[in-house]
C-alpha cells in the first residue's frame, strides 16, 4: 500500500471532479488530500465518500491569489513534512505550473498527462500518450520519492464511492517564503460554462462554421444535452471562436466521454486533442473526411441541417 498526497482545486461548490476520479482509482492505498482554496460541506461530504483519509487546508498569509513561487514554496514545505511515496493531481493550467516547480525543488520526478494508471504492490505504474496520442508509453519513476503524477481530467473515469468515511478537515500553517513576484488580480473568462478539459460532452464546430453567429446552432444543442462547445484550429483563426475554444495540438487536450465534432475535417492536429475521447461523432458534408476514420458515428450532411435535428430529437428523448 503507497501512501498518497492528492492536490485538489475547487471548482464552485465542489472539488473538480478529477480528484474524485484519482480518489476512486487508487482505492486501497493512503489516500491524504491537500489543497489551498476553502472547502464547501458538499466538496467535504464528496472527498469523504471516495476514500480519502485526511484533508488537510494548507494556510499562509496572501495565499488566497494563486503565486507560482508561494504556492509552489507552501506546497513544498507540507510534503517535507510527510513520508509520501507519491504526489498527484489533475492535470489544470494551475498545476501544469504548479507541480513541476515542486518536483524540480525536491529534486524528484514527475510523470504528466497520465490516462491509466496501474500499481504493482505499491510501485506505480501508469500510461501517457506520446507523439500526438499515436501511441501509449508505460512509465514509472526509478528516483527519489515522492514522485508526481498528473492525470488527464476524464481518463480514468468516476467510480463508484465508497461509505462516507471519518476523515476530518486539518487546518495546517505553511511559509510560502521569500515571493519576487506578486499576482495582484486575477480576472476570470465570462463564460459559466465548465471548462473544456473537464467536460465530459463536447461539441465542437470547424471551419464549416462560416461564421461566429452560426455558433449559435451549436450552443443550442450543448444547452440541451449538458456540453461545452469547443472549436478547431481553423475555426479559430478564421476569427469564428475565441481561442479559449480551441481543441487540438495548440490548443486544449480533451478526454470526454461524448464529443461530437461538427463540420471539422480532422486534422492530425484536432486529432491529436481529442483522439482519447470515449466516443466520437462526426457530422461532415465530405464521406471522404478524415474524421470519420476516427469517429465511433459518423452522419454525412449538411451540419446545418443535421445538428437542429438532433436538438429536437434530444429535447424529446430528455423531456425538454
């Protein structure tokens, strides 16, 4: 059995719903949980029902913006204080940031962007995606513990919860020591929509799109069926999405368990960020697209005509 740290965000209410997912997974090994953002009963309740041992709330003063040096400096100080054989979390913007400046600070290893994860006894052993997601690498660490994993939001998939257990909330003062620079303000995308790469539906729109406004037709049926629209390389240089949008190489890495991609050829590039998705539709005038060599369904046809079919089919099957 390894003893664990799992570094968790919040996301509204609740934890984001990776932790849960590496929770769930690693059911039977030390499960400590440790974040810096304030946790609600209901994120509490959640961390409780999916295993965790001890949560613990890492304070220090001018904490509460995140700072790449004081975050990674109070983070680092917690650890040295346990015997942890590994550290994980989600793979977000924040921790991309976050975990390497810790990891390099302990002079340990880190693994990032895992989609499996297997353990031998307590040895770790996990799966990442190389050369644009062609192929699937086994890793695992051969230095200094801890070592720190990042996992791919959606890989692993929620599990069942087990019965809330007894861990209880640890308030714990940590240093973020000496901090050369500071994040005075932090402005936040408009959009309430869950972020792409948590999403668990996507739709996405490409150049076939012709235009911003014609975004509108996917919007439309990521409200009925619960989705977050997305968007490809060309839709996005053409100035028809916001960059944010972006799905791809250059853009954002996804792994939903629906992603219907709209008038998108298929690209190696799109390709390459959404390939692990668990299924695919591909709605394409072209038979010929390579989309469709990829995708679990395919439709040809005119997306305009296709996705307002589908609107009104799912506002019927989901009583909307």
């Amino acid at each position: 059995m390894a003893n664990i740290l799992i570094f968790t965000e919040t996301s509204k209410e609740s934890v984001k719903s990776v932790t849960l997912e590496i929770l769930g997974k690693l059911k039977g090994h030390s499960l400590d949980v440790a974040c810096f953002t304030e946790l609600s009963e209901t994120a509490l309740s959640d961390l409780k029902k999916f295993g965790a041992k001890n949560i613990f709330k890492l304070n220090a003063t001018g904490i509460e913006k995140y700072s790449p040096e004081g975050h990674a400096n109070a983070l680092k100080e917690f650890i040295k204080t346990k015997s942890y054989d590994y550290v994980f979390s989600g793979a977000t913007s924040l921790t991309k940031d976050l975990l390497p400046r810790v990891s390099v600070s302990l002079d340990t290893g880190m693994i990032s962007d895992v989609v499996e994860v297997n353990f031998e006894g307590d040895v770790f052993k996990g799966k990442r995606p190389l050369f644009a997601g062609k192929c699937l690498a086994t890793v695992e660490f051969t230095g200094a513990k801890p070592g720190f994993v990042t996992i791919r939001p959606n890989a692993l998939g929620l599990s069942d919860s087990t019965s809330a257990g007894e861990a209880k909330l640890e308030q714990v003062s940590v240093n973020k020591g000496e901090v050369k620079a500071e994040v005075k303000e932090v402005i936040k995308g408009k959009s309430e929509k869950l972020d792409l790469t948590e999403a668990s539906i996507i739709v996405s729109g490409g150049r076939a799109m012709k235009n911003s406004e014609n975004f509108k037709v996917l919007q439309e049926l990521a409200e009925v069926i619960g989705a977050t629209v997305g968007a490809s390389r060309a839709a996005v240089d053409s100035g028809y999405a916001d960059p944010s949008m972006q799905v791809g190489q250059t853009g954002k890495t996804v792994s939903p368990s629906l992603y219907i991609a709209c008038g998108i050829s298929g690209a190696i590039q799109h390709l390459a960020g959404m390939r692990t998705s668990k299924i695919i539709v591909a709605i394409n005038t072209d038979p010929e697209a390579p989309i469709f060599s990829k995708a679990d369904y395919g439709i040809v046809g005119d997306l305009f005509k296709v996705v307002p079919a589908l609107v009104k089919e799912f506002k019927k099957l989901l009583n909307k």
